[in-house]
C-alpha cells in the first residue's frame, strides 16, 4: 500500500513539473497594433479604425467612416492601463473629429456633420491564446462641438437633442 501511494505522489508531482515546462506566450509575442470596424465616434460614426502604439500602452488612433450626412473621421490617443499580456484592458480616450450629427426633416441640404474633441472610457477585450481578435466598447463625452443648438432655436429650428453621452462598439483584429 505504500508503494501505490508514493507511486500516485510521485506521478502527481511529476506531471505539475511537466505542467510547469509548458510554453506560455510572453508580452512580446502580443501585438498593440490594431485594425477594427464599429459603430461610435472613433470609428467616424460607422466604419474602420486603427491603433498604431507609440510607446507602451499608448496607441495613436484614427478611423473613417461614413457619419450619415457625409464622411466622418477621428484622430487622437488612447491610453491602456495594462499591458497587451492581459486580456481585457482598460483605457481612457482622447479624439477630434466628427462628433455631431445634424439631420434636417424636409431640408437635407442643411444636413451637416460637426467636428470637437471628445473623451471617453472604456476598454479591449482581446481573446485567444495571442489575443488576435476581440471587442472594444466606449463610453464618450463629447466636450465641444461645432454645432451651435442654441443658434439653431433661435432661428425657429426644431432640434431633438441626444446629449453629450455616446457609446461606441467594435470588433478588433491585430495587425
């Protein structure tokens, strides 16, 4: 009976060694680089959108896309609190561009969309052993625009506001 116990410890304690051995990916074999399509303002509204890093863990941003009325793009940063070995990450936003859409009923020739900076939370969830594709979503406030509401009412313009508060969604694949 002793000799089937320290055969069964022995066996458990060799295959944690063994266990041990296996290849785990480093943070270099992750990429920062990024290429996705979404919905939100850092995709134009609705398009593409790309990540290229700078230094660790701050990514210059642009994406273009269509923003209903006409073409709609962004520029700017992100910042990622943790680094590409993690999963899901973190990150707040910095970007100017198209963040304002107005839609004029019986009147598309005053259709016009407008250009200010915006800042957002929100995070990136890679998946996979080396995280090639995942999801990111954003919660952004738009800190200036160009469009004037109050100038628009007192020209007897009928405007339906939507708030300063936008969620962007989209799937990311690395370059």
């Amino acid at each position: 009976m002793k000799r089937f116990l320290f055969c069964i410890i022995l066996l458990l304690l060799l295959s944690f060694s063994i266990q041990a051995q296996e290849a785990v990916p480093t943070s270099s074999s992750f990429t920062e680089n990024t290429i996705g399509i979404g919905l939100g303002i850092p995709y134009g509204v609705l398009g593409v959108n790309i990540d290229i890093n700078i230094v660790p863990n701050l990514n210059f941003t642009g994406g273009i896309g269509t923003a209903i009325v006409g073409l709609g793009y962004n520029f700017g940063a992100k910042y990622f609190f943790f680094g590409v070995s993690n999963s899901f990450r973190p990150r707040v936003l910095a970007v100017y561009g198209t963040n304002t859409v107005l839609q004029v009923v019986g009147a598309s020739s005053l259709d016009k969309a407008y250009t200010g900076l915006s800042l957002g939370v929100g995070g990136q969830w890679m998946w996979g052993e080396s995280r090639t594709n995942g999801l990111d979503f954003d919660i952004i406030f738009i800190a200036t625009t160009g469009l004037d509401v109050n100038d628009l009412k007192n020209q007897g313009t009928i405007v339906e506001e939507y708030g300063k508060v936008k969620i962007s969604i989209g799937y990311r694949h690395t370059l």
